[in-house]
C-alpha cells in the first residue's frame, strides 16, 4: 500500500478555516466562475480572428482538430474532441504517450493540433512536439502560461491562466480545468458560426436521445389524425358538437367548411358557456367557435410546437394543424409532446 502525502500544519488549518461544508460548496462554484470571468479580457479579437482562420482551414482541407494533454487536461481534451465532433468537425483526442508509440500516423499534414497544459511545460507535450511532422501554424495551445516552452512552439496561445486552485492546499486541477472547458466550449460555438452549421447537420451527428429527438420528430408524427379527431360543421348545433367531443375526447372540435378550419371550440368554452348560463343545446358551432386560433402544420418540428404551445402568457393544451393548401389534418396535445420527453 502506497503511503499517503501527510498535510502540515499549515494545510491543515487551511482545511479547517472553512467552518461549514455548505459554505465551503459554494465558495468553490464563485471561484470557479470568477476563473471563468477572469478570461474575458485575456482573449483578444486578433486571438479570436486567428482562430477562424485555423477554421476556416480545416473547413477548407477537411483536415482534423487533435486535442492532446496529460492528466486532467487529457480528459478536458476528450470532451472537447467529442464536442467538436457532434458540430461537424472530425476530431479526436490522442494521448501524447500513445503518439509516441505509433499512433502519430493518426495526425495528416491537414490537421490543426491543440497543446493542452497548466504549465506549459508538460514534458509529454515538448516531447511530442519534438517529433509532429507539422509547422509551427498548425499548433494551439490551451496554456496557463503565456511564458512557456509550449507556447512558443504555438501560432496562437489561448490564456488559461488563474490565480489559483478551488482546491484547498491549491493542488488538484480545479479551476483551471474548468477556464480551460470553458475556453474549449467558446471554440466550439465560434467553429459552429463559421461553419454555418443547421440544424438538419446537427441531428446527423447526433440521432439519439433528447436532442436527437428535439430535431427529429414532426407534429405529423405525433398527432392525432384527422379521422379520431372532433369535427363540426358550422350549422351543427352544440348537442351535436358535446356528442362529437365525447365520442373523441381530445378537449377540441374543429369547426370545417369544405377542408377549412374556420374556427375551434375547446373544453374551456364549453365551461365558461355553462358558467355564463347562455348554453342552450341548439346554439350553433358558429357562435360559440373561436376564429382566432392558433395552428401548427404538420411539417413543424414537434419542439417547435411546443415551445408554441408553451411559451404563452396562457399556455394551450391541443392545438389543431393545419395548412391553408393541405387543409386540416388534425390536432396536437401538449400531452403527446410531454411524453415524448420534450420540455
């Protein structure tokens, strides 16, 4: 068994000056984000213009975007790989150990090569980069220190740079992994401007779960169909409306002269009818339908109509769908989007 590292005396009432966890927790959450503040003036728009030019680049050679690092860097690598990767941009995470060892045939002339290090001085990094067959334009380095060896051997240094750890002897790789996502994230998005990327690209690359889902389905997949929904016409009476919507109790009728919707009568109406002691059963659909409805069509995105239905100062419930060439196709629940696990 390995022997642990025993703290002084002095780390250990470091560990103690924080008299209660809670405290403690979100200590660390606002210096974290103060790290991640901090690098708003460290990035200038000649870095920022330097960085489009690497993507513009790889968008034009097809190239591949290589993160490289040791330790928690490495992980920080793998994530922004993947991140890349879901926007369009072939990339992969290579260890520079693994380089070292055969793997450096993974990198092409056309690849661009992001260094990442706290130091700066990661001897696994000096080593690798002793031995890339690329100039000197193809390399970025994500570096705590502007002043280092790696960064010298990089075209463009993104600061990463913070005054300390979270941690509370200042060891563990805290902080600076996360200004360093954060500047990772931040190349991301400006990858995904310059590349114009849609949503219909996206999906491509990311079919499954929620987002896959969000970009995938259509109303017309999720709606209840023209025939199972509560259809009247104009002249019916509300006898005839109450009988057509207990038969499909969907909380809607949908008013239709010859394909056109003219107006919809939902379960609320009817309440509010009642509550009014107007309601007699030979009222007609015409007189109680409301003309200014809100529709989707069939071709909208399901999360689409959501945001709709939702995003409301009186949210709805069901909705019809429609299309003033196609006509009335049918109704969509806010209950059919929910199961879906849209939100």
């Amino acid at each position: 068994m390995q022997n642990q590292e025993i703290l002084t005396e002095d780390e250990k009432s470091k560990v103690r000056s924080f008299p209660k966890s809670y405290d403690l927790f979100v200590d660390v959450l606002e210096q974290e984000a103060r790290s991640i503040l901090s690098l708003r003036d460290k990035i200038t728009k000649e870095e920022v213009e330097r960085l489009n030019s690497f993507f513009e680049y790889l968008l034009t050679t097809g190239g591949q975007l290589v993160f490289t690092g040791v330790g928690k860097s490495a992980v920080i690598g793998m994530k922004l790989a993947s991140t890349f990767c879901s926007l369009g941009q072939n990339s992969f995470f290579l260890h520079p150990t693994d380089a070292l060892h055969g793997d450096l045939g993974r990198i092409s002339q056309s690849d661009v090569v992001v260094l990442i290090s706290k130091s700066g001085n990661t001897e696994e990094l000096l080593k690798l980069v002793n031995h890339l067959d690329l100039p000197i334009t193809s390399l970025i380095g994500l570096l705590g220190e502007r002043n280092s060896p790696l960064a010298k051997e990089c075209s463009l240094v993104l600061d990463c740079h913070v005054e300390k750890e979270a941690c509370l002897i200042n060891k563990a790789p805290t902080n600076s992994t996360t200004a360093t996502l954060a500047i990772g994230d931040a190349m991301a998005i400006v990858f995904q401007y310059i590349s114009g990327l849609s949503k219909e690209k996206f999906l491509k690359n990311h079919p499954g779960g929620l987002l896959g889902r969000s970009l995938r389905l259509k109303v017309k997949d999720l709606m209840v169909e023209y025939s199972k929904s509560a259809i009247a016409s104009p002249e019916d009476t509300m006898e005839d409306v109450l009988t057509k919507m207990i038969d499909h109790p969907t909380g809607i009728c949908c008013v239709i002269l010859e394909q056109d919707l003219q107006g919809i009568i939902v379960d609320g109406d009817i309440k509010r009818l009642l509550k009014s002691k107007k309601f007699t059963p030979l009222l007609k659909a015409k007189d109680v339908m409301n003309s200014q409805f809100i529709f989707t069509t069939e071709d909208e995105l399901a999360y689409d109509c959501l945001k709709k239905m939702e995003k409301r100062e009186k949210p709805i419930s069901v909705m019809p769908v429609f299309d003033k060439e196609k006509g009335f196709k049918g109704i969509i629940r806010l209950h059919d989007l929910l199961t879906q696990g849209l939100f």
